[in-house]
C-alpha cells in the first residue's frame, strides 16, 4: 500500500538528465496527475560566468535552495537589490518579482534545487535595464 508514497530520484540520474536537457535543467518531481498538487521540482545547473536575462515568473511563487556553488541574486523593476548566495542559502521570489541570476567567471557549476507553485513554465522575459549600483541586501 505505501510502496509508491515515496519517490527517489539518484543524484546520477539527474546529472544524466541535466547534461541531456541542452539547458542545464531536469525535472525532479512534477505532480501534474500523479495524485499531488501542481508543484514543479528541478535540479538547475548554471555555468560559470553566465547570466540570465532579467525575467519574472508570473503568477509562480518560486524558490531555489543552492547546492553548490556561489551565485548572485538581483532582482526589483531595474535590479537595484542584489545578494550573494551560496550552499545552504534559500531564496523566495513571490509572484511576478523582476530577477535576474548571475554567475561568477571562476568556480564550478552553480547547482540549484528549484521548487514552483505550477506545472506551466512561465519565463517572462523584462527588458534588461539595471542600475549601475544596486543596494546589497544581506
């Protein structure tokens, strides 16, 4: 009766699907139709000295925990807040947040464990006009 209430996935196999996606990214657990809600969990592998360009979610609450790595957070109408993070940092962004993740030049990987209130995959792509100093939040 319990046998399927709990699901393993190996760290190998994520890293297979990771390097197979083209984009860094695996689906962890997406419970459309198995029975649990409309939550999708991913394993992100980001490379060094890369960025992404300033987007927002939409309606998703997201959040990522980081693995390993050291990455920086921007986020707000221009990115004028940013943080660093690094392994065992959580981050939030509520719906429709303007953000932005960057990757140092040197380092590994960045490796992130990403949860969202939804299945769809909102990306909206923001025009990329930050500030030059944003406000550190620490």
């Amino acid at each position: 009766m319990w046998r399927d209430g709990v699901k393993v996935v190996q760290a190998k196999s994520l890293a297979d699907a990771r390097a197979s996606s083209g984009n860094g990214r695996a689906t962890v657990f997406d419970f459309a139709g198995s029975g649990g809600k409309a939550t999708w969990i991913g394993s992100v592998a980001v490379a060094p000295g890369t960025k992404t360009g300033t987007h927002d979610h939409g309606r998703h609450e997201v959040m990522i925990y980081v693995v390993k790595g050291e990455a920086e957070i921007r986020w707000g109408e221009r990115l004028e807040f940013i943080a660093d993070i690094g392994p065992g940092d959580v981050v939030y962004f509520a719906p429709g947040v303007p953000h932005q993740e960057r990757i140092p030049d040197e380092g590994d990987p960045v490796e992130f464990l990403v949860v969202r209130s939804d299945n769809e995959r909102i990306v909206n792509p923001l025009k990329d006009d930050p500030v030059e100093r944003p406000d550190y939040v620490g």
